[in-house]
C-alpha cells in the first residue's frame, strides 16, 4: 500500500467513479484502475463494487476511506510543517463553519487571513454540527467552528469556546402567530429545519428539546431542507416557522420579508466554539487561521480543552 494508491481510491470515492477521477487527475483511466487493483491485491480485500450505475464501496472500503484521509491529511500537515520551517506558508486548509458563527467571525477573518498569508487557499464548508464534527473525525476537516451543546459527542474532541448562540424564532412578515408571548402559542404551529431531529441535548434538536422542556409534544415538523438560503425562502412564502440563528436577519437585510417571534420561554443555547481533534495539533496554516478566529472572538490565548 502506498500514498500514491491511497490518493489513487479517495479519489476514486469523491469523484464517483474512474473515468472522472482520471479525468480530475489528468492521467489514463488504466492507469488509475492498475493504482486500484495493485491497493486490493496488497490489502487482499475487494474496495468497490462495480455495476452498470458506477461504483460504491464495499464494507472494507469503507474501513479503509476514513483511515486513507486521516493518513493523506498528516502528509499534508506534514509538508506544511517543512514549508513553515523554510519560512513558507503554504498549502491548503478546510474548515467547516456553522452558519451562525460564518456570520458573527469569518468574513473579516478570511480577509484578514488571506493578506497575511496569501500563498495558503482556504476551503469552507457549511453544515449543521453533526456533520462538521463527523468530517473533522474522518479527516476532512482541519478545525470546525460550530455549535456544541450538553448532548454533543465530543469525547474524542477538544476546543475553544468562543460564545453564546443566539438562536431565535423567524417567521414571514404578517404571520399570525407574529405576535405569539409564549410556546404555548405556537404548539400547533408547523416548522421546517435544516437537518432532522438528532439526539437529545444537541444543537440540530433544540427546538424539540424546547418544546419537551416546556410540556409540549414534538413539535410538528413539515420536513426538512438542507440549504439555509431555501429554507429561509420556503419560510418567507409560507407559513411556516423556523428555530434560526438571530444574526441570520441583521446579516442579510431580510426584515422587509421576514419578522422575529420574541417569546417568554428560553430557547436551549448551545456554545460556539473552535473543534479540532484532541491527539492532533493543528498544523501552521489552520494553527494561523485559528489564531485570527481567537482573537476576532476576544479569546487570543485561549488554550484548547477536552470537550467532553
């Protein structure tokens, strides 16, 4: 097994099948398949299962996928390291962002960011806390910003808080329940999200935490939509109310299409924070842009610590 193969069969998974990670990688389909063939022959297992709709991984495959990113993540931390020790920053990171803390840090920071070290590019990707902090663990990730409540797993975790979220209650201009005092008022109410139900005590189920802290039942939820900028689409043309970020409304100038629910009952919060993982320093370039998040956040010198 070597990192060429390694590179070889993530690529492979993320584009979906040979041709089009050749096609990605600029070399020949038979290349790229003896790359494959040569990986099962040493790890005697079978990595993909082939069909006329293309490919998906098998189970072994899939053990392998999680360890192959790890393993591809530290070469490249490692070359970061080296680059750094040469006087150089450069490279890549990915840092997954919560909407909440994309609107309240990131946009300065990237900026700043980017003058400071304009030979490291930055990927962000967007997401709901579960999913960033499965990247972070699968390697995709190099930090995640995001939201950790008392339900969070984060026993293999360590962070930084950084501050309280603000959830609120958005709903259309006019709604009939915009002038709701209490939960009590909106029991009946139908609701949309940007991800289903989790575990109890996480962020993406506060809103049905909420409603059991209160003596409600579930809340009714018509669905859910992934995008941020759809379900706030959907929630200005509909009647449907939605558990929000505050800043959502300051941010993007949405008051002439959408209004706050201010009720008496508390909304559950969750923290903010910078995620990273607990057995790996974080490289130069994420170490560099972390440091800017901390100081944006009023938390410079803030030593990461177990989360759980």
């Amino acid at each position: 097994m070597t990192l060429n193969q390694l590179r070889a069969f993530v690529e492979v998974v993320e584009h979906g099948s040979i041709r089009a990670a050749a096609r990605h990688l600029a070399m020949e389909q038979s290349g790229l398949t003896q790359q494959i063939k040569r990986l099962e022959e040493s790890l005697r297992a079978r990595l993909f299962v082939r069909s006329g709709k293309g490919i998906s991984l098998t189970p072994e495959g899939g053990e392998l996928l999680a360890r192959a990113r790890i393993i591809l993540g530290e070469c490249a931390r490692a070359e970061q390291i080296f680059q750094h020790l040469q006087g150089e920053l450069s490279g890549a990171i990915n840092v997954g962002v919560s909407s909440e803390v994309f609107g309240r840090l990131l946009p300065p920071v990237l900026q700043r960011f980017r003058k400071q070290h304009p030979r490291v590019s930055v990927h962000i990707s967007a997401g709901p806390s579960t999913l960033l902090l499965s990247s972070l663990r699968e390697g995709k990730l190099d930090l995640a910003l995001t939201l950790v409540s008392s339900g969070t797993d984060t026993g293999d975790l360590r962070g930084t808080y950084l501050a309280k979220s603000e959830p609120c209650i958005i709903c259309r201009k006019n709604h009939p329940l915009r002038k709701a005092a209490s939960i009590h008022d909106l029991r009946d109410a139908e609701w949309v999200n940007t991800r289903p139900f989790g575990r109890v005590g996480t962020p993406t189920n506060r809103l049905a935490d909420w409603f059991a802290r209160n003596g409600l039942d579930m809340p009714r939820m018509v669905g859910s939509v992934e995008s941020l900028f759809d379900t706030l689409d959907l929630v200005s043309s509909s009647d449907y109310l939605f558990l929000a970020p505050r800043i959502i409304l300051e941010k993007l100038s949405l008051r002439q299409h959408l209004s706050l629910i201010e009720v008496a009952e508390p909304i559950p919060e969750s923290d903010m924070c910078l995620v990273e993982r607990a057995t790996i320093d974080l490289a130069p370039a994420a170490r560099a842009f972390a440091d800017l998040i901390l100081e944006r956040s009023g938390k410079a010198g803030h030593a990461p610590r177990r989360l759980d």
